[in-house]
C-alpha cells in the first residue's frame, strides 16, 4: 500500500508533470456547455469527516451522463477528483498528476490512499478533452482527516478450531532464494477480499516481522504481503540467510479475525539457488535477476487494456488506453513503492523479467507516466500486450502483466465489413 503525499489512487493513473508556465500560455479551450441544474457530490462523504488512509471515494452527478474521456457527447464528460490542490483553469484540459486524478475510463469511485493530517477533496468533471464545461461542473471542496493512529476495527469471528498453516514447510527447513510456498487452510472458507463471508476471509504472510496489531487493517508492504485474490500459494523471494514466516488470515477488510487465525512463526534457512544474483542489498522486496534486482509488487495488481479489447476492429492510427488496479503510476527514473510505468508490447512475445525491458519499435516505453498511447499500424491483425515495469524498466515480481489482445487494423476502423 502506498503512503505517499499526498495521495495515490491504487488503480491505473497518469502521471504527468504539468507545465504550469506552458499552460498559463496556451490559448483558451473552447467549453462545451451543460445545463445550470446539472450537480456533481460526493456519495457518503461529508465536509470535516475522519476517514481511514485507504478511503473508497464514490462520486454522484445528475443531469450529465458519464463517459469515458475521447467520446465526445452532448452533455456528457468524466470525473477527476482534485486531492490538495486548488481549482485548475477552467479553460484548458485538467492536468493529470498525483493532485488530479482522472477517471477517463468512465468511473464512479475509486480507491486512494492518503498520509495522515488533513486533506481537501473535490469533484470536477470535464468533456472528452479533459476541459472543464461551461458553466463549470464541481462539487464542493471538503476537508477530510486521516488520524495519525488507524482507528480500531470491529472483528469478525472465526470458528473454534479454524486454522491456518505451511503445507510441506517445517520449522528450521533449508529454502532456495525461490521458493514455492503453499497455504493451508481448515476450519475456515477461503475468500477474496472485499467479499464478506461469515467464518472467510484471506492469506496474508508475514515475512521477517512480528505479528501486527490485530484490531487494525494488516499493514501491506514488503513484510506483510496480501493474498486478496483468495491465493493458496505464492513464489516468494528472498535473499540467503535467516527469515522468518508466518500465516495470518484477515477478513474482508484485511483485519485478523477473533480469535486471530494464525500459524506459528517458524525459520527457515535460504540459500542460493543457482540463479545469478544481482549486485544489490539483500531485502525481501527483490527477487535476484540476471544482473537486475526486480522490485515487489502487490499479490493483487493488475493492468489491463480499457481499449480496444481482443478481436476489436480499430483504425490503423489509434488511442490505446490502459487501466491499472492496486498499483499507481510514477514516471521512469521515479522509485516509490508500488508504482511503475506502462510499456507497451506491440507483434512481440513476452521480453525477460529480470532485465530491462528493450526499447524499439515493438517494445514503446511510457516512461512519462502515460496511460494511453497513441499507435499506427499497417492494416492486418497484430498482437498487444501491457508489461508494468520499476524505474529502471526492469518487470516487477511478481510481474504486472496483461492478456495478450489481438486486434484487426482495417481503414475503416471498428465500422469496417467483417470478412465471412
């Protein structure tokens, strides 16, 4: 999870350095109107309300219609949600950083993390250029605040007896640096996280690092990795020497269940596995490549394409567009934790994990923080493909990686005749 000033959206976000001094200079956008009554809120989420650092924001607008950034429609448009930040100019394309959030895809909520102390949140929705209407759509400004403490959370209970344990992995056992680990689970159902199940919930490991507290949230760093997909097993990485590892189950909101179901913390011996190491410090957040450390991504993220999708039609110069979830986007050269940037793989197969990803014609580095991109291609059918990557191009581990979509380029686009 990230805790980054002031915030960061844990699904697909761009992130642009804005050119303030560039903006003030260009000339004014032309407005698309939009009626007096339309109104944009917050859904659930009052002015000088205490919030958790990770925050569900849900967005509410009437007399508009939502759609996604590109596609221009009468009395329509997408949300961007400003974080710290004051109004932007009302007659150029909003910016896209880490203080305006867009949500070109079409969304009504988003998760966001936010560093303790207090914070403002706005609403202001734009047409398919990413400029504001006319009169100017927005919600109000609120202050919210995240205490410096995590509030307490109410537990769910598990059942007597439920349990949770390492299948084939003894105290003291001797590991390679890569190792499968399997999770075992009696007494209490297997579920994803974000679904509430009465006796469920999810794996979380707990890697060199004392059992939290068990009233909070499980932290999610590189200590205490998340398994929210519902994941029995994991490759898990880690430098020689001595560790440590213990299972946690928490429920839907990752807070360990009462009693807590947990397995005991046992040691075990990592030594090499034959695989070259990379001249770096050993930590538990790398996985050692040919001459690369790779950076620790969460169990959960995924990136995907919003457009186009596998079998589209499209026209030989396109938009494509990529949608990122649980991870946020930081230009190349940027470390933060759980970010990355986008490159995309275009007739080509999957490049190394433990090198940097090439750059050429069929590998296009997005190392801007860009989240679309926009491509030519001769007619025909070609292959793409999303690959996340550190600041220093080189894949996450576990990689970030997309489907491999095929599309059909064809001059007239998605309208052109399907052959029979």
């Amino acid at each position: 999870m990230l805790r980054l000033a002031p915030a960061l959206l844990l699904l697909g976000l761009a992130v642009a350095t804005p050119l303030a001094g560039a903006s003030a200079q260009e000339r004014a956008r032309q407005r698309s109107p939009a009626p007096a009554t339309a109104r944009l809120s917050f859904v659930g989420l009052a002015d000088k309300a205490q919030v958790p650092a990770r925050l569900t924001v849900r967005f509410a607008i009437t007399g508009m219609e939502v759609v996604p950034a590109g596609q221009p429609r009468r009395n329509g448009g997408h949300h961007h949600l400003l974080i710290d930040t004051e109004l932007p100019p009302l007659d150029q394309p909003i910016p896209s950083d880490f203080n305006h959030i867009h949500f070109g895809g079409g969304q009504t909520e988003a998760e966001i993390a936010l560093t303790p102390g207090k914070h403002t949140l706005q609403l202001l929705f734009a047409d398919h250029n990413h400029v504001p209407h006319d009169p100017p759509i927005m919600s109000e400004r609120i202050t919210v605040e995240v205490p410096a403490t995590p509030a307490e959370k109410p537990r769910s209970a598990a059942a007597p007896g439920a349990r949770v344990f390492f299948i084939d992995l003894q105290d003291g056992a001797t590991i390679p640096s890569h190792a499968k680990i399997r999770f075992g689970a009696e007494g209490i159902t297997v579920t994803p996280a974000g679904t509430v199940s009465p006796n469920g919930g999810h794996h979380h490991l707990l890697v060199d690092t004392e059992l939290p507290a068990l009233d909070r949230e499980i932290p999610s760093d590189f200590n205490h990795l998340h398994f929210g997909r519902g994941q029995t097993e994991a490759e898990l990485s880690l430098p020689p020497g001595e560790h440590t590892v213990q299972l946690l189950m928490g429920d839907h909101e990752h807070v360990p269940h009462d009693p807590p179901v947990m397995s005991p913390r046992i040691r075990v011996h990592v030594v090499a596995d034959g695989r070259p190491a990379a001249a770096a410090t050993p930590s538990p957040s790398h996985i050692h490549g040919a001459g690369q450390a790779r950076t620790a991504a969460p169990n959960d993220a995924a990136v995907y394409f919003i457009y186009p999708r596998d079998g589209d039609r499209i026209y030989p110069t396109s938009t494509i567009r990529f949608g990122l979830r649980n991870m946020g986007v930081a230009p190349a050269g940027v470390a933060k934790p759980n970010t990355g940037h986008h490159h995309l793989l275009v007739d080509t197969e999957t490049p190394s994990f433990d090198a940097p990803i090439p750059s050429d014609l069929n590998h296009i580095h997005l190392g801007g923080g860009q989240t679309e991109y926009k491509l030519t291609l001769p007619n025909g059918r070609h292959t793409l493909q999303l690959l996340l990557a550190d600041e220093n191009h080189v894949p996450h581990d576990p990689p970030i990686i997309s489907e491999r979509i095929t599309v059909i380029v064809a001059p007239g686009g998605p309208h052109a005749r399907r052959r029979r």
